[in-house]
C-alpha cells in the first residue's frame, strides 16, 4: 500500500536550456537529434575558442532596489516561473513552499576584466556594491524568493557538478520532515570565463563537440542553463489535484573523499550510490530501463563511471541502457544534474531512450548497453539519473512513470 504521505511526486517542471525556455522545447529538441553545441569565439570572453551551448535571447528581467539579478538569478528565476506554470498553480500557491537552489558559481558572472586594472573603481561605479551582494551561491535561493514572494525556507547547495540532483534529493528530504508543503528545487549555472578558463587549464575542454564514453573521447564542453521540479508529497498533490508528472522513487547521496578533482578510477563510490538509491526505491537493477548518465566526455569520469555501473548491474540479466545527454548541449555544471533529471523525466514520459551523440566506438563494458544512433521507443516505467563531481561527490536520483 502506498503511504501517500511519504511517496514524493513531481507535479511542474520548469527548464531553461540552449533549446529555450519549457521542457516542451527541450523535448522536441532532444528527440529530434538536434545538437546545440557550437563554436564559440570571443562570445564569453575576448580570446576564447572553443565549443560551447549558449541560452540566446532571453528577454532580462526587471530588477527593483533591492536585488539584483546576476545571470545565474536571471535563469533560475525564468525555470521557477516555468515550473509553477507547468505545475498549474499561480505563483500565490507557492507562498509558503520551500527553495532549494543548486550552483556552483552564484553571481561571478557580474565580475569583469575590468576588475583587475582598479578594484576599487569597479566597485565605485553604478551598481557595483549591488553586484557585489548576489556573488554568494545563496543568493540564488534568495532572487527566486523575492522575485514570486515565497515565504518558506531557503538552501543553498553548492557541491560541483552533483549540485542540481543533490538539490533535488535534498528538497524530497524535507517534504517527508514536513518542512513546506511544496519545495522549488533545482540549479542554475551560466557560461562564465572562471569555469572555462578553470577547465581549460585543467586540459579537460574538448575543442570539438564532445562524444562521452567513446574510446577516442577529449574532454567536455560546456553549456548553460537551469531546470526547476515542483515537488511536493502525493497526499499534498492529490489535496490540490494536481497532475502528476513522475514519481521519485529514490534517490542516494554520497561522497568518495578519494581526490579533489579526479574520481577513484574504479567507481566504487558511485556504484554505493546507484545501489543505495535502488534500495530506497525498492526495486532491483533488472528494473530500471535507462540511466541518464553523467558522462562528462573526460577520459577519467567516463572510464569510472562504466566501471561504477559494472560494479552496481552485476548480476542484471541483460546490459543496461546508459547515454549521457552532455552531447547534447554539454556540461551545465551546478544545473547539470537538474536538467538531467528534467530531461529522465521527459524521457519516462515519452518512452524515450535517448542516444549518445557522435558516439562510434564506446568504452567496452559487457555490462552497459550504450544507446546510440537513433532514438529507443519504448514504455520506459523506471530510469535512473547520475551526477557526479569533484570532490567525490555522487547523487542519484531513481524516477518512475507512475505509483505502480
């Protein structure tokens, strides 16, 4: 029997990405093989080339007295909106709902070069000290909040590129310790020069659109953008009539404290944590039907990651079906994992399992069916979502079609 008081549901999901603003955009988009990945030159900084997935047009928000909104508020802002519209309530309904906002980055994209010739008068100039106050990751909670008027608690997740998923995790934590009656969660991250130019000195940018998990693979791209879920308990769903978008079935969180970027090659931490969100969602690995996969395109992630899904499918009776939908529009670093969870979501619903672009020659692992070419129709009852990041962090997030 389900206990409708502690089943989690998801009942709006807001997205902005390279496709545009709704997950109806980003469906059509995905399904159709459409790829947003493109050369960039000078568009984020002056001297940059590379490969990038940019949100274009977005018309800007107004702004009050008393906040400003950075980039990474501009977008969150815009998914939340979206959220609430796909959730069929009015931005009054969510008064005393609870925020959970994921990034890694905040407000760093209101800082420019100019910064670095005179400090102090950057600082001096209009609206420098209001810049100033939304660089905190925290800050991104707080502009959704104010913006619609919501009321309930606010968190601030800010743990790498498991950030969005963990966000998510953390917000069906709190419905069940009865913290708000609905949560907004999810992340947000733009295009800054910090992360590109931190990745590239890193030497993990692939030039050319990326190909996760093939065996010629460079490196990652990266892209923008940010994904919201409604969510809220199926007692609190059913009480409102809302339509019910997925079930969250199961979700994990763990952490590898092995190394500050690189992940133990063997993926043992992430396998604890797809073994720890089946056991949560009650369900074994010959269930679930996809995993959405973190798949970066970096020689190191994708190596551990099939390794992780060896270790976590033993025993499945047949390879499991894995892509990463990176290819798509590349890396959106603290919206990752939301997106990806929007995009599982869009996929169980449409019974879709989406190909790894450019993907010719695949890591060889017995145990992953690595989906590509064209796209899988098929009823598609449970799949998995995977993040990861640095610093050893893990979250996986198990959705499912229905209650059943």
């Amino acid at each position: 029997m389900t206990d409708i008081h502690k089943t989690i549901v998801i009942t709006g999901v807001g997205v902005v990405s390279p496709y545009g603003i709704g997950l109806n955009c980003l469906q059509a988009g995905m399904l159709s093989g459409k790829c947003r990945l493109e050369r960039t030159k000078d568009d984020v900084y002056p001297g940059f080339e590379g490969t990038t997935a940019q949100v274009r047009g977005l018309t800007l928000l107004a702004e009050d007295s008393n906040l400003r909104f950075s980039r990474t508020d501009q977008l969150a802002v815009m998914a939340a909106q979206d959220a609430m519209t796909s959730s069929g309530c009015d931005s009054f309904a969510f008064h005393e709902s609870g925020i959970v906002m994921a990034s890694t980055l905040g407000g760093l994209t209101e800082i420019d070069t100019g910064i670095a010739n005179d400090p102090a008068a950057w600082y001096r100039r209009p609206g420098g000290l209001s810049r100033g106050a939304s660089y905190p990751v925290a800050h991104v909670a707080d502009a959704v909040g104010e913006h619609f008027g919501i009321r309930g608690p606010r968190c601030a997740i800010s743990v790498a590129c498991a950030s969005g998923a963990m966000a998510i995790a953390i917000a069906a934590n709190m419905l069940l310790d009865g913290a708000a009656p609905i949560i907004l969660a999810g992340g947000t991250d733009p295009l800054c020069p910090f992360t590109l130019s931190g990745f590239n000195s890193l030497q993990a940018l692939d030039p050319d659109p990326c190909s996760p998990f093939d065996q010629n693979r460079k490196g990652v791209n990266l892209g923008e953008g940010s994904a919201v879920l409604v969510l809220e308990t199926l007692a609190g769903a059913t009480a409102r009539n809302a339509n019910v978008l997925a079930v969250l079935r199961g979700w994990s969180m763990t952490n590898d404290a092995f190394h500050t970027t690189a992940p133990h090659k063997h993926g043992t931490g992430l396998a604890d944590c797809i073994g720890l969100s089946m056991d949560m969602a009650e369900v074994s690995g010959d269930e679930i039907g996809y995993v959405n996969a973190h798949g970066t395109g970096t020689p190191l992630n994708d190596s551990a990651e099939a390794n992780a899904y060896e270790i976590a499918f033993r025993g499945r009776s047949r390879p499991i079906p894995v892509s990463s939908t990176k290819s798509y529009f590349g890396h959106c670093l603290g919206a990752a994992g939301a997106l990806e969870a929007a995009i599982t979501i869009m996929a169980i619903r449409a019974g879709a399992l989406l190909p790894t672009l450019r993907l010719t020659n695949p890591i060889e692992s017995p145990a992953v069916d690595w989906l590509r070419g064209e796209v899988k129709r098929q009823p598609l009852p449970l799949a998995m979502s995977v993040s990861s990041g640095f610093g050893g962090s893990n979250s996986v997030l198990i959705f499912a079609s229905d209650l059943s």
